[in-house]
C-alpha cells in the first residue's frame, strides 16, 4: 500500500469531504479523487459510499481509517526519535570501566551526562582492562575506563583522572594503627595483587613501584580483580596499593593508609575507537574532558 495514497485517505476519511481533504493536503481536488479510486482499486473495496449528497465511510473505511492512523502515528514517532538520536537527544551509550574507576570521580561524570542527556540510556559495565580492549575494538562498547591506557592502532585514549597511590592494610593489623609507614619497611609484608591475568597490568605497576623502593614482595597473592583483592586485605592476607579514589567507598575490615616513598600515582584513561565519530559518544567525550579539567582546576 502507498504511504501517500494512505495519508490522503486519512484525510478524506476524516474531512470527509474531498475538498477540505484537498485543502488540507495542498493539492487540487481531482488528483485527490483519482488517487482515493486508484487505492479502492488497489485494495478492491470501496472505501466511501458516495450514493449521498455527504460521502460516508462503508466498513472497509472505518477498519482502514483506524489501521492507517495507527501507521502515520507510528511513522510519525519514528521520525521523531530518528532526529533526536541525530541530533544527539536521545539513544544508547554503552560504557564499561575497571573496578577500581567505579569509585571517586566517574560516577559524577556519569551523573553530570545523565542530567545534560536524560533521554539516553546508558548501559554501563566492569570488565578489565584487556576486556575493555576486547571490546572496544568489536564495537560491543563505545567508551571505555581503562587503568593504565589501552594501547592499540584502534583505540585513541586521553588522560582522564590521575591520583596518589595509598595502602588498604588489614583494620586488625599494627599497619593501620602505626604512623605514616615506608613502604620500603613493608617488605616483608604479603601484597595482594590485580589483576592476576593478563599481564603486563596494574599489578605490574605495583611491583614497579616496590622495585624502586628497593624491594620485592617476600610474597605475593594475586587476584582476579579488584573487589576479591579488597576482600582479602579485609579477612587479612595482605596488604595492596589502590589508587586513593578507593578510599572514598569504605570496606569493612580495612583502614587506607597514606605512605611515605616512591608514589607515581595512577591514572585512569578514557579510550574510544579511532573511527568512532557517534554523535553521543563524541558528546560524552566531550564532557568527559571538561570534567577532567574542573576536577584539575578543583585540586582533586
């Protein structure tokens, strides 16, 4: 069935006089009635009974008056949220982040969106980082929170939010009751690592950072991911060094300690894919960076 022929039925169906229905559409009226008769022929019904000085709609009209309001709402919407997704109003933003990002500043960012873009729907998830690159490069995510960058052709990444490493010690041990400690004394203390796999990773960070302070870790416990490596500082196994953001969500059994010595500090990227010019996520990009720029300013 032709869309035009359906709307200039609307039309006549509703006016139900040909020439208001021509008025109403802009059109002469004899192309209208040519048009109205070739639909009736089309669909081998009549649509109006025109045996009356007032032309009336038969049942095969009303049945079609409804249906095809239906259909021109039904475009119309979609027109309407076609151009709104153009226009960067509404849509779908999939974002994904390490553990460790899903403290401190990025749930601001992902308020501030909300409020500036409250009609598109943000799917968020953790994964880690070779996850996020995984990803990112299969377009199964549009913008990704990665520590440290993602490094790839694909993938262009910007300085997002850099801060202090500290110590998350057990709340049960001397650690979190003594002064600032070395780290340097702390080698011979159990380091909770993560990511255990793929590596180079953060973990990888980590001893970098005791190599410098002129030790190894007399032991290592690696762990999966952030959360689980929380968890066992908090039951005891070890002591880990988490970007300071962490602190700011409280975990029961574990005190976050500033220390003295080598601190590099850790910074958390945003990466998107070099051929990614998305309406939203170049909007999302954009206040990302304006963001990162306040909290600069801010001293945060």
């Amino acid at each position: 069935m032709d869309f035009r022929r359906l709307s200039y039925f609307v039309a006549v169906a509703e006016e139900l006089h040909f020439g208001r229905a021509a008025t109403r559409l802009g059109i002469a009226q004899p192309p209208l009635s040519r048009q109205i008769a070739q639909l009736e022929s089309d669909l081998g019904v009549l649509l109006f009974d025109r045996s009356r000085s007032q032309i009336r709609r038969t049942q095969a009209g009303d049945a079609l008056l409804k249906r095809g309001r239906d259909i021109m709402d039904q475009v119309e919407r979609a027109e309407r949220e076609v151009r709104r997704i153009g226009e960067g109003a509404a849509g779908r933003l999939r974002i994904a982040f390490v553990g460790t990002a899903s403290h401190g500043v990025l749930p601001e960012l992902i308020r501030e969106f909300r409020n500036a873009y409250p009609d598109i729907e943000l799917a968020l998830s953790a994964m880690n980082n070779a996850e996020l690159k995984t990803a990112l490069i299969a377009r199964q995510i549009d913008v990704a929170f990665a520590r440290p960058a993602l490094i790839d052709d694909e993938i262009r990444c910007f300085p997002f939010h850099e801060e202090p490493l500290i110590l998350a010690v057990p709340a049960e041990s001397d650690l979190a009751r003594a002064k600032v400690p070395r780290l340097a004394d702390l080698k011979r203390e159990t380091f909770v690592l993560y990511p255990r796999r793929p590596r180079p990773s953060f973990a990888d960070q980590i001893l970098d950072v005791c190599k410098k302070e002129g030790f190894i870790p007399a032991k290592e416990v690696l762990a999966q991911d952030f959360q689980t490596a929380i968890s066992l500082v908090s039951v005891g196994v070890g002591i880990a060094l988490v970007p300071r953001s962490v602190s700011l969500s409280p975990r029961h059994g574990v005190v976050y300690r500033d220390y003295e010595g080598h601190n590099p500090g850790t910074t958390i990227s945003l990466a998107l894919r070099q051929d990614n010019q998305g309406i939203h996520t170049q909007n999302f990009a954009t206040l990302a960076k304006s963001f990162a720029r306040k909290i600069q300013k801010d001293g945060r």
